[in-house]
C-alpha cells in the first residue's frame, strides 16, 4: 500500500494544501492555544508538512510507507523536517507537541475500532493542545465510491480506479491500476488495493471521549460548515483534557 502509488501521487492528487493549511492555521488561532510544534500524523509525501514548515511551524512527521517518506524527505529536505517510518498505533517517542494532525482519511485505513482507540490513546502520549484529523464519510464510502469505477487521463498519468462496497464487511476496497509515462513511447503499469473502513459520527465522538479529549468541532470538510451526514469528508477538533 502507497508504493508504486508514491511516484505518482502528487501528479494525482487534487488537494490544495494552502487552503487546507489556512485552514488548519485558523483553528489553531481559534482555539486560543499557542501552536509552534506540529506532529503530521500519516504524513504521506510531505506535502501538508511543506506547507506548514513554510509558515514557521516546527514539523515533525510520520508514516507507514517508506516510499511516501522517501517522497517527503527530498521535498522537505530545505526544511530539515525530521521523518519517522511508523505505525501509527505504536507510535515512537519524538517528545511533545503542540497539535498533532492526520488528515487525507488515513484513519479510515483503521479497520478495526479497537485500532482507532489505540491511536486516540496513543497520540495523547505526545501531551497534545489539540488534535486534528479527518474521515471518509460513510456517506462518501458507500454513496459516491460505492461500487462505482473512475478512470483518469493525461499526458503524464493514466489510471483505473474500481471500488466495491461490501455491506457484509462494512469495508470499501479500492483496487487502483496506474499507468506512468516513463518516456516518450513508454509507460509503467502499477496495481495497488486500498480499503477503508466508514465510522459513523457519533462513535467516533464516542471515542474521542472515551479516550480523555474533549470535541470542539466536526466541520463539513475544509469549508467552516457544521457536519452532515450527506459530507464527503469530516474534519474533527479536540482539545486534550
């Protein structure tokens, strides 16, 4: 999972990062709390730590893959950004900070609730401010992926991306073949499977409480509206008790 894909995923990737980072920049404003040290919880290739670095922050960052973090650290490099190859339900000891962020649905990756716990408990051992993270809807997962096939072309990239929703399991499965320009009559195939979990709003407000943070907000995504169940994507606050 995220090998072949790291290549290519910022060629992919429809995010805007400044947005999201201005985002984020007003929560911590909001919250009246003073954030200088930032841990990028499943930090992919970098791009949200660039971002941030960018502004001043201190950024530290995480993640599963290798090849995301191999990704990260050429990007980040005129930062000197440390990275940190983790999981992050066993995460290392990189001392404290002042927010800890996981954002681009890595926690839907999570497929058991206990596992989604385990990370809530064990991010508190960094002595967080504030926490910031953000989830596929079930809504979006069963809906809008489904058991629905997207396919993308250009000159650089190709790809096709069939997603089944299994009501049994409860788990959308992502099998993704890309196709990568290696010159000017030569292209790279490469088949990668995802699958993430939906977690429906109010367990995961459950859990947060359970775990010892107080929620402030759930957001519409990146946009300043209030949740619904018809969002794409949630964006959660808390704060640590």
């Amino acid at each position: 999972m995220y090998r072949s894909l790291a290549s290519v995923y910022d060629r992919l990737s429809t995010v805007d990062y400044t947005l999201w980072a201005d985002f984020l920049e007003g929560i911590f404003d909001a919250s009246g709390q003073r954030v200088n040290k930032v841990f990028d919880l499943a930090c992919g290739t970098g791009s949200m730590s660039l971002e941030l670095a960018r502004r001043g922050y201190q950024v530290v960052g995480a993640d599963l893959s290798a090849e995301m973090l191999s990704v990260a650290e050429n990007k980040l490099r005129p930062f000197r950004v440390p990275l940190f190859k983790a999981d992050m339900r066993n995460l290392p000891a990189v001392g404290e900070f002042d927010a800890v962020i996981c954002l681009c649905d890595s926690f839907n990756y999570l497929r058991e609730l206990s596992d989604l716990a385990k990370v809530l408990l064990e991010i508190k051992r960094m002595s967080p401010k504030m926490l910031v993270f953000d989830l596929n809807t079930p809504y979006y997962l069963k809906e809008i992926l489904g058991n629905n096939t997207f396919t993308h072309n250009d000159e650089e990239t190709a790809y096709i991306w069939h997603n089944s929703f299994s009501r049994k399991t409860g788990l959308c499965k992502m099998e993704i073949t890309f196709f990568a320009a290696q010159g000017r009559n030569s292209w790279a195939r490469f088949d990668e499977v995802h699958v993430e979990k939906p977690y429906p709003l109010e367990l995961v407000k459950d859990l947060l409480g359970q775990a010892g943070w107080k929620l402030l907000q759930v957001y519409d995504g990146y946009c300043g509206k209030p949740a619904r169940e018809e969002s794409w994507r949630w964006l959660f606050v808390a704060e640590n008790r």
